[in-house]
C-alpha cells in the first residue's frame, strides 16, 4: 500500500497524522541496523571476541604466566652454573687474638684487601631433598703495613653435599603438583575461551532480539494506526464501539512510546556486543539468524568422560588434595626431629705466588651432622599437626562433594541441551502461526468479524512467540557451549578442543 493510500485509509485526525509523520521518518531506521551495517552470524562473532576482546588477551596473559611458573619448575630440576666472588674487599680493624705461647690476649691491627672470584655448578636431588654442589674458588689476600704481602688461596676442585635428615621435602612435592598446574593452566585457557563463547552468543542474541522487537514495534504502530482509521469507518457504522476505539488510540499512543524505548535497549545491546569484540560505539553490526540447528543428541556417558579426562575440575580436585596432603607432611617435619649432614671434599692450598697455590694440592675432607630435638614445646608441633590434618580431611570431603554436584550439574546440562532443540523448533512454529494468525484476525477486523480484544490478543501472543523463538535459539547454543566448556570437546566436530600454546608464548 503506498503512503498516499495508506493515508486516505486512516482518515485520520490531526493527533494521529502528525504520530503517523512521525512513524514515517523514522522508517528507514525502523530496522534498527543501518543499510551499511555489517552482516556478522554467530560464529564470526565469536571469532572476533576469541582474537581481539579484552577477555581473551586477559586469558592468554593468565596462560602465558602460568607458563613461565612451569618453565621456571622446570629450571630448578636442572643443574645451575654460577660466578661468585668479592673485589675490593678491604679491611682495617683491630682484632683481639690469643698467643698460642703464653695465652696472653692482645689486640693486634688487621689491615687487608681480599678479592676472589668462585664458579658453582649445583643439582638439586629431587629424590632426598639434597644439594650437590661442585666449584672452584681463588683468593687473594694483600696485606698492608709491618708485615706486607700478599697471599693466594686455591680450591681447584671441591665436592660438597648438603642432606638434611627427616626434613619436609619440597622438591617431591613440587615434582608431584607443578606438573598437575600446568596441565590445570592449559585447560582452564581453553575453558576460559568457552565462557568467553558462551558471552559472545548470549550478546549476539540479545542484540538480535533487541533488534526485533524495536522493528516489531514500528510494524505494530502502523498496523495499529491502520487498524485506528478502520475501527473509525466502522464507528459510525455501529460495529465499533466507543470503548474499543479508545483502547486502539491509547494502543497507538503506547506504541508511539515503545518506539523509543526499545531503540534504547537496541543501542545498549548494540554497545554491549562491540564492547566486547572491541569495536567502538559507532560501530554497526547486524546479527543474522542461522536458524539451522546442529542435529545431534548429547550421551551422558560421553559427557562425562570427556569431563573426567578434559576439564579442569578432576585436576583442581587432585591439587587441592595434594596441597592439602603436603601441608601435613611439612606440618610432621617440622615438629620431629631435624638433621642436616653436610660433606665436603676437596684440594686446596695456598702461597705467594698464584702458581704455587695450585702445586702440591692438600686434601680437605669436611664431614658433619648437626641436629636439632625438640623436648617440649607446649604442644605447638602437635597442634600445627592435628590443624594440618583436620584441614586434609576437609578437602578430601570437599572434593567428594563437588565430584557428585558435578556429576548432578552434567546430567541436567545434557537433558537441558537434548530438550531445546524440540523447543527450538516447536516455538518457530508456535511464531509462525502467532503471526499468521494476527495477520487473520487483522483481515477480520476490517471485515467487522473480530473484535479490538481480539486483536490485541492476537498481536501480544505474536510479539511473545517471535521473543520466545530467540531466547529459544540462544539458550540451545548457551546450552551446548555450556557442555563444550565443561568437557572441552566438540560434539559437532566429534573432537577434543585444542591451541597451539607454543604460539601463544613466543
């Protein structure tokens, strides 16, 4: 119908003409998006977010740092190589010595400058807790005043061990739990990325839906000032009454405001989405509706094994236990008994000259055991103890707990997602019809066979079904990406989830 027809339809008075002047400006913006808007489905909005939102490079700097604590367990595993060494070391203080003649105590004037220069290689036993350490270290000494000279001391070759005795072994326990972080920090990247899905489709939809219910109410204010200037013919006929013609102008006059409103929640939709992918606010993006689902069937057993083998949460529980269990172990150390045996073996000697310092190398052989026992102390240790174990109960029981709330979580996630694709389809059709069936009893109405209540009915049951096929889509997609992020496996693909992870830290 062209605009002049539509207009000697209505009839209309000088309020409504100027509401419908208004409706007709704003036409071309009715849709909501722009003509040069960009056409984006859901997944080319979820690729978008996984690349540049702010989400997603949070998620890989977590990963990244993650990475370096794992690459850092790996170093202490390794030997270490370092140079020691003091320059300029001087010194010029009096000493108070003892004659070995007469055992007269006398203060005697130390005046000296010492440099030396050391090179550690050291391994860490990860076995016994142990340090082995071999170096070699030179010393010069020169002194200054009545006796000046200057000295050199060489300890080419030296092997030393130090191994304490009953202590809290850290390195078991970092060899037992460092490994089981790092594999925890890849998986909760990738599940990271899931949830980050999982937001993306949720704006995307919004956006869709804000969009159409903001064209939907266009559409309705000029059905309802269409039906207004009918309603007008038929009451001086007398098959409208007063009553039914007031509900069609205060019909038209809430339109008129739903207008603005929903456009309203259009721009923060619109503005919500770009913020995510990283557009600006002007930004333009029409979301296109693929209304083809997926035709698969979630098994439970499946879900859950994937769940058991890929997700994060048996390794958090394994961690938490871990950590639990090592706080105990170092709690029992330390209330025992500590030992440390320390050995030394090594050559050495000294002259002035630096050549001498390494002719006619001596041994040195340095053995020792020192120890501590505690006799009493109030019960301290044995507190700290019963703290520790009383705490590894708890998260044994925690992680019980949570193995059988996940459990329950998976079974209802996958009758969830195995229910709405029905759903999906039965509220299309449900949408279809609504609007069908509106556009009926609109050709009713103009024929005198319907009356205004059944109008109104006929257009709120077509407005709630559009919205309700929406939010149906976008809960079938919140669902399956809800299952992907808790087994980290692509049920469409038929494959486990994976990234490159070397590419993300170089």
């Amino acid at each position: 119908m062209s605009m002049i027809a539509l207009m000697e339809t209505l009839k209309m008075n000088n309020r409504a003409r100027r509401l419908f002047f208004v409706l007709i400006m704003a036409l071309p913006v009715l849709s909501g998006i722009p003509a040069n808007a960009q056409k984006m489905t859901m997944q080319e909005v979820i690729d978008v977010a996984k690349t540049q939102s702010v989400i997603a490079l949070e998620a890989k700097a977590e990963f990244v740092s993650d990475w370096w604590a794992w690459r850092s367990y790996m170093a202490s595993r390794l030997p270490t190589l370092s140079l020691y060494g003091e320059a300029g070391n001087y010194s010029r203080y009096l000493n108070l010595l003892q004659k070995p003649e007469t055992g007269e105590m006398v203060y005697t004037t130390t005046n000296n400058l010492k440099n030396s220069l050391g090179l550690r290689a050291s391994q860490n036993i990860i076995a016994t807790g142990g340090t082995l350490s071999l170096y070699s270290e030179l010393t010069r000494i020169d002194q200054f005043g009545q006796n000046a000279g200057k000295t050199w001391y060489a300890e080419p070759l030296t092997l030393s061990y130090r191994q304490p005795l009953f202590a809290y072994n850290q390195f078991k326990w970092n060899k037992l739990i460092s490994p089981k972080e790092y594999e925890r920090a890849r998986r909760s990247y990738l599940e990271s990325m899931e949830n980050l899905t999982m937001l993306a489709a949720k704006y995307f939809y919004s956006l869709m839906l804000a969009g159409k219910v903001y064209e939907t109410s266009g559409v309705n204010y000029a059905n309802t000032s269409r039906m207004l200037g009918i309603a007008r013919e038929r009451l001086g006929l007398g098959t409208v009454t007063r009553d039914e013609l007031l509900q069609l102008e205060l019909r038209q006059l809430k339109d008129s405001i739903a207008i603005n409103e929903n456009l309203v929640s259009l721009k923060q939709a619109r503005m919500q989405l770009n913020s995510l992918l990283g557009y600006d606010e002007s930004h333009e993006l029409e979301p296109v509706l693929e209304e083809v689902l997926p035709d698969i069937m979630m098994d439970f057993d499946l879900v859950y094994r994937k769940c058991t083998e890929n997700s994060s949460f048996n390794l958090q529980n394994q961690i938490n236990v871990l950590n639990a269990e090592s706080a105990v172990a170092k709690a029992k150390a330390d209330r025992g008994i500590t030992m440390t045996l320390s050995a030394n073996f090594g050559l050495t000697n000294t002259g002035p000259q630096l050549s001498s310092a390494y002719q006619n190398l001596l041994d040195q052989e340095v053995i020792g055991l020192s120890f501590s026992i505690p006799i009493f102390d109030w019960g301290l240790g044995k507190g700290k103890v019963k703290k520790a174990e009383a705490a590894a109960e708890v998260v044994r029981a925690q992680v019980e707990q949570a193995e059988n709330d996940k459990r329950i979580s998976l079974f209802t996630a996958v009758g969830q997602f195995n229910n709405q694709r029905n759903q999906c389809y039965v509220s299309g059709r449900a949408s279809t019809i609504a609007q069908e069936r509106y556009s009926l009893v609109m050709d009713k109405f103009r024929s005198g066979k319907a009356t205004v209540t059944d109008l109104n009915t006929a257009r709120s049951e077509s407005d709630d079904a559009m919205r309700q096929y929406i939010n149906d889509i976008a809960s079938y997609w919140n669902y399956y990406y809800t299952l992907r992020s808790l087994t980290l496996y692509d049920f469409i693909a038929g494959e486990d989830i994976t990234v490159s992870y070397d590419e993300m830290v170089e």
